[in-house]
C-alpha cells in the first residue's frame, strides 16, 4: 500500500456505540471504504462526551480496529456532535448598495459573515449556517442571488448552534491520541447528508434519526435546512421500559424489543406470547400485544 496515499476517516460516536470508518478514493473519485471498527461507548450519555478518559479509550479501540483493518495510520477524521442542546436561530442580514450592482460572490460571503455576528447566548457557538432565501429589491424567494441586480439585498439565514462544550471535549478526546480533527459535523447534518435526495429535501421532508440515547430531527423545505433538533430519548427509553413493566433484566428486555418489539399494538397478534425463563423462578409469558403497547407509548412520547 502507498503510505502517502490519501485517507479519509470518521468517527461517529454514539450514546452505545462509537463507529469508525476509513476510506480513500477511488479511480471513480468515490470513496471506498477499506476500514471498520465499533466498540460500545463509553463516558457518553445521551450523545455528549462526559467523560474525556472513557469515550478516549472507546474512540481509540475503534479507531484501532478500522487501522488494523486498511492497514494505515488514522491521523485525521471527521467526527459527528450530538446533544439536546442543539438550537436553530433564525437572521435577517441586509446591504444596501449603488444602482445598477452586480450581486457577486464577495457579496454573498460578506452577508454570510454578518449572519455569523449573531448575538448568542454565553458558552454557545455556531455550528453550521446555511442561507435559507434572498430578497433582491423587494422580489423574495431567490435562492441564488449572485448575477442579479439589485440596489437591497436581504439575506435570511439558519444558524445552527449548539454549546461549545461540545466541539471542546470531542478535540480533548482526539487530541490524546494524537489526532486531528478536521472538522465536527452536526449529527442531523450528517444523517440528511447521506439519506435524504436532493428532490426529498426540495419537496419538504423531515428526518427522524432514533439512536440508542436520542432521537435527531432534521427538517427541509424547498431544498432548505430549516430546522434542526434533538431529543434525549431513544432506544434505550424503550428497552428501559420493557425492563421496567415485564420485570425482566435489561438483556431480556433488549432481546425482547429486537425479536418481538411492535410500535402499533393494533398490528401485534393478541394469542402469541413469548416465554422469558428465569433462575430459579417460574417463567414469565409476556404477550405479544403487551409488549406493543409498551413500546407504542414510548415511540409516541418520542
């Protein structure tokens, strides 16, 4: 293998489990992936990294198998954020300029820049931003207004913001194995990224992302990201709550949800149930239907 040969990597990390990914180009200029390694997380609760030493020891056993597996060195990545702390902020940027102007690059920059002004509350920080329509003397709805003339250009704007705690402890982690972060992306940023089409998201959709900890939603209209959020409640809640109504261990209540878990009780057959031995006990049977309504009442409260 050519050691000086380019390789992209990225870690996504988990509320129960942290992924590794390494992968270079091909002659397609496409990326194939070459490397792949999980561990179950560690130090992260609800998708934030609360203790540096666990999820390092975590991220670096992952990334540890996806080196083994390509056979390079993991030097850079790209790593996911998550958090319930995730807000969108909404801005209005404007600029006045002489008759005739020829709306230019520069000028869509420069406006970009005045939206990173907003005033944000103490230890927050912008993650993302994206243009969400442009007003050219007066006629809205412009999605690209470089070419245009126009004497007022107003520019409303998506900030994406979330604690800077967040980007902080991620570089903490990677900074003790030697490792660069090339740039944190937001996790419903991510997910939308790579499932939805260009025609899904000018159509108007909405992404549910359900995670073992948190529950990530990522909203677009005509081609637009316009809302991003996240809610601490996952897949755990519901194995949590088997657990809790069945009186069964959280294994069983896992296994449970995985083989025979429904979100509808009205679809689950009410006849067939499932038997859970125990130790020493009587084995419990647990209905099908029971087990639905259990999981039902979570996945709406989601």
């Amino acid at each position: 293998m050519d050691k000086n040969e380019k390789i992209f990597a990225a870690v996504d990390i988990g509320s129960t489990k942290i992924v590794a990914l390494a992968g270079k180009k091909n002659e397609e200029g496409k990326i194939q992936i070459i490397g792949l390694g999980h561990s179950a997380s560690r130090g992260v609760k609800r998708g934030v990294i609360l203790n540096v030493d666990e999820a390092f020891a975590a991220i670096s056993e992952a990334i540890g198998q996806a080196e083994k597996a390509c056979g390079y060195d993991i030097e850079n990545v790209f790593v996911n954020i998550s958090g319930q702390q995730l807000i969108t902020l909404n801005t209005l940027q404007q600029r006045t300029f002489s008759r005739g102007h020829y709306v230019t690059d520069a000028d869509v920059d420069q406006m970009m820049q005045m939206a990173r002004q907003v005033k944000l509350e103490e230890g927050m920080s912008i993650y993302h931003i994206n243009p969400e329509y442009y007003t050219i003397d007066g006629e809205s709805g412009i999605s690209n207004p470089v070419g245009t003339i126009g004497e007022k250009v107003e520019a409303n704007f998506k900030v994406h913001v979330a604690p800077e705690s967040y980007q902080r402890t991620i570089d903490m982690c990677f900074n003790k194995g030697s490792i660069y972060v090339d740039k944190a992306i937001l996790d419903p940023i991510a997910s939308s990224e790579v499932v939805l089409t260009e025609e899904e998201k000018e159509t108007g959709v909405a992404l549910v992302d359900i995670g073992g900890g948190t529950t990530k939603i990522s909203i677009f209209c005509e081609g637009v990201l316009c809302y991003t959020s996240m809610v601490p409640f996952g897949g755990n809640v519901v194995t949590n709550d088997i657990k809790e109504g069945c009186a069964i261990t959280a294994r069983q209540a896992e296994s449970l949800k995985i083989q025979f878990g429904q979100a509808i009780a009205d679809f689950a057959p009410e006849e067939k149930v499932v038997t859970i031995p125990s130790n020493g006990w009587e084995p419990k049977q647990i209905s099908f239907r029971s087990l639905a309504h259990i999981v039902q009442a979570r996945m709406e409260d989601i």
